[in-house]
C-alpha cells in the first residue's frame, strides 16, 4: 500500500487516463447516429425538439461555435463525463463518511469500467448531462434530508430543472426526491418556503420545454408516452434480451455485484448511504426493467440507475472482500472489462479485426462524410428547368438521415418513410413531384422501391461509392437520382 498515491490522487490519475482515451479515440471515427442527430440540435438550436428536451442541443450549440468538427462534438460530453467521474468520487464519500476514502476510487473505478459509461463520456447523449446532474442532486438531497441544510433546496430545483431539460425520463429523479423525504420523515420541511422556492426554480426552467410543445401539439409527450410500447403484450424472452445487453455493456463488476449490493441493501436500510443510492437507482431500473418486455431497453437508457448503484456496490465490495469468491469474482470483472474497452477503443482508434467483407459491426462510423459529400455533388448537377421542382437529398430512414444530414449541412434531407420527427420539423416532407439523389446503405444490392404512395415514380442508379479500411470493404453507398414523389 506505500507506494500507491493517495486515494484522491489515485481516482484523478484513473480519470485522466481514461479520458486521454476517449480523446484520442474521439478523433478517429465519425459521428454515430445519435452523435449526428444530436450534432444537428445544436445546428438548429431551438427550445425544444421533438424526441429529447434542449439541453443536449444547447451544449452542441457552444461547441459549435468553437468548431464544426467530429472531435469538436464529443469535446462537451468528454469534459462532461471526466467532471461525472469526479463528483461520484466526492459523492461517495459524502454517503459513507465513515469509510476509507478508496471507496470513493473504487466507485469511479466500477463506473469507468462499463463500456456503456465510456461511451457516453464520449458521445453527446442525453445521458451525459444526465448522469453529472444526477449524482449532483443526490448530494444535495443528502445535505437536505441527513444535514438538514434547507438553503439547497434552491440547489435541488435548480438541479430538477436542469435534468429534466436534459431527458424527460430524470421524472424518476422527481420520484427519488419523494421517497427519501418520505423515508426520512422531512415532511415538516414543507412548511417552510423553501421547497415552494425549489418548484418555483424547477418550473421556471422547464418552460422552453413547455413552450416549444404547445407550439408543436404537444408532440414530445404524446411521442414518449406511446415509446417503450411497441408491443401489446409483455414477453419475457425481450426483458432477458434486455438485461443480457445490460450485463455486456456494464460488466459483470456493476451488473452483478451492483444488483448483488441492492439486494443487501435492503437489510441494512438504517444506514442513510445506502438507502439514498436505492431510492436513486431502482427508479430507474423499475422503470426500463418493465418497460424491456414491451420493448428492447437501450443499454444507455439505465446509466442513471447503474451509475447510482456504484457507490452502494462499492461499499458493499469493501465490506466482503475477504470472501474469496468476492476477490475472484472482482479480478474476472476487471478482466472482462478491460479486455472488452480495449477491443472496442482499439478497434475506434485504427480498425484492425479480421471481419469479412460487408459484417464490420462498427461499419456504420464509416464512410458517411464522403458519402454525403458524394450526394451533394450529384444534387448539384441535376438540372433545374423551368417547371421543375429544386432537388434535395433523401434516404428512407432518420437513421441514416442523421448522419447525411450532418456531414452534407446545410442542404436539405428529407426522409421518405411515413414517419413524422424531427426531420419534417427541420426540413419538411417530401411533396408531390419531389425529385432529387436517393441515397441508400448498407450494401451494394439496394435499390429504392418505386410507383407507389410516398415512393418515387423512377429512380436511376448514379453512383456506388464503397468504403474500405484496411482491405476490408466496410460497405457500400448508393446514389439514384428520383423523380415524382407521390404523397
């Protein structure tokens, strides 16, 4: 133990390295499709979008006026995540105070250690804000329900008000604030004017929110309240489906200790520590946990409740360690965890797996900057006669059009599916007679269905364009030039 530095020092050194990581790593593949569509709040700034709150656009937009670039969109949530990684530190040994403060490292150390969390410190997703506004709050609610410091109620609206201009799922937040004050009997505090100060401060903030969807019909809600149902029925195979991929992405250190420790918990529910990081995290697992036999929970949508769970699982982890199977369980975690970061960032940094032609799973980071280029150049040369409408860029799918979109601003895309989001917002819907470059992805074999309603009346193949690394073809692009679209 002499020559390790100290603990406060050991967790600043874990989160520098790790954010050197996300760096250089950062400026070595292009956007995902959130990044994009992410990417593209900020270019169109707004009070609101159609399926997230404005935060993540508003940080875009800062960014963007520094730079345009790839890595200039994940500066923000890299700065974000290494500034996360510090405030679980200190939050931790807020919660246990009575601890070694290698609780606090080992609980960055669980956070770093999920695959999903180094990818949300590198990726603008809602989560990102997320997750440091959350750990924040749990601090807050910690002072005002054990130290009874009522002047952070103003801090607690403020942080409420930020989280829910970051992703209308933080409601669970809200949740978590009820139950501690039930739990801790803080009732008698709302007597006081703070709490009413603290929704006074929480509405104020969430007015862009309200503002832009009574503009737009209300469409946020009704989109969210209809998302995470695609199914009538609730089917076990898609909840297991769900948590296997919440297993993969997080690792067995968070995962299964970390479910381990809640379980735990509950029995020693008089420590204040450990009851705060349940209130804060089974929200969130409760919620997507459900809704997963309704439909696939992303991995990202439960970091909140995960990223809760470190500082319990921590304590739960120091507290057993010296039962052998803690001690092999934890050293295969940290082996699976390294080894899978180290695939997946080497593999971002300069693709090196022998995958065949057409089957890299990271294949969809590739190739869409010159793509997009490669569009607008045959945009351009369709001709405009005098009765002819003027030709845009489409494809068939927000997913690809986040991406083409993106790396072809400020030209128009227009997405021909029968969906209405984000992009009829920005761009419009096709219109009748509505001609210009079709582009479609993955492979070289696709070709645009024509002659029927919402589809062009001709479509005639331009250019392919495909992309390779390292003598592996990664895929390949299609370009038609369409005319007539019929509504």
């Amino acid at each position: 133990m002499a020559l390790l530095p100290p603990p406060t020092q050991a967790t600043l050194l874990l989160i520098a390295v790790c954010t050197l990581l996300r760096l250089v790593a950062a400026g070595n593949a292009g956007l995902s499709v959130d990044e994009a569509h992410y990417a593209l709040y900020g270019f169109h700034p707004d009070w609101s979008y159609f399926d997230h709150p404005p935060m993540i656009g508003w940080l875009q937009t800062i960014a963007l006026q520094f730079s345009e670039s790839d890595l200039a969109m994940r500066a923000l949530p890299i700065l974000l995540f290494a500034a996360t990684s510090w405030v679980m530190y200190r939050v931790t040994i807020t919660l246990f105070p009575k601890q070694t403060l290698w609780l606090g490292f080992i609980s960055v150390a669980l956070l770093q250690s999920g695959m999903m969390f180094q990818l949300i410190g590198m990726a603008m997703l809602p989560d990102t804000p997320l997750l440091l506004l959350g750990l924040l709050l749990l601090r807050v609610l910690h002072s005002i329900v054990i130290e009874g410091r009522v002047r952070y109620w103003i801090w607690l609206g403020v942080l409420l008000g930020l989280a829910a201009v970051s992703k209308y799922t933080s409601i669970t937040l809200l949740v978590t604030v009820v139950l501690a004050l039930t739990v801790s009997k803080q009732w008698r505090q709302l007597l006081t004017p703070w709490p009413w100060l603290s929704i006074v401060i929480g509405s104020i903030l969430i007015m862009p929110i309200l503002y832009w969807n009574y503009r737009h019909d209300w469409i946020s809600f009704l989109y969210q309240l209809h998302h995470g149902t695609g199914n009538s029925s609730w089917d076990w195979l898609r909840f297991l489906a769900s948590e296997g991929a919440q297993l993969l992405t997080y690792g067995p250190g968070l995962v299964i200790f970390g479910l381990i420790a809640l379980a735990a918990g509950v029995r020693q529910w008089r420590e204040s520590g450990v009851w705060l990081c349940i209130l804060f995290s089974v929200p969130v697992l409760l919620l997507f946990g459900m809704g997963a036999g309704y439909e696939m929970t992303l991995p990202h949508w439960t970091s909140l409740g995960w990223a809760g769970l470190a500082p319990l699982t921590a304590y739960w982890l120091l507290r057993h360690w010296e039962s052998l199977w803690v001690r092999i369980g934890v050293r295969s975690a940290i082996i699976y965890s390294v080894a899978v970061i180290a695939i997946i960032f080497s593999e971002l940094i300069s693709p090196w797996m022998p995958f065949s032609d057409n089957e890299n799973p990271l294949r969809d980071l590739y190739g869409w900057s010159q793509a997009s280029h490669r569009a607008e150049q045959l945009r351009r040369q369709m001709s405009v006669g005098q009765d002819e409408s003027t030709p845009l860029l489409f494809t068939d799918n927000w997913t690809y059009g986040s991406r083409l979109a993106w790396y072809a601003r400020p030209s128009k895309v227009q997405i021909t599916d029968n969906r209405y989001d984000q992009f009829d917002i920005w761009f419009g819907s096709p219109q009748n007679d509505a001609r210009g470059i079709m582009v479609l992805w993955p492979d070289q074999d696709a070709v645009p269905v024509t002659g029927g309603q919402g589809e062009f009346t001709e479509c005639v193949l331009r250019d392919r364009l495909p992309i390779s690394t390292h003598g592996q073809l990664i895929s390949t692009f299609s370009f038609y030039a369409c005319h007539g679209f019929r509504n």
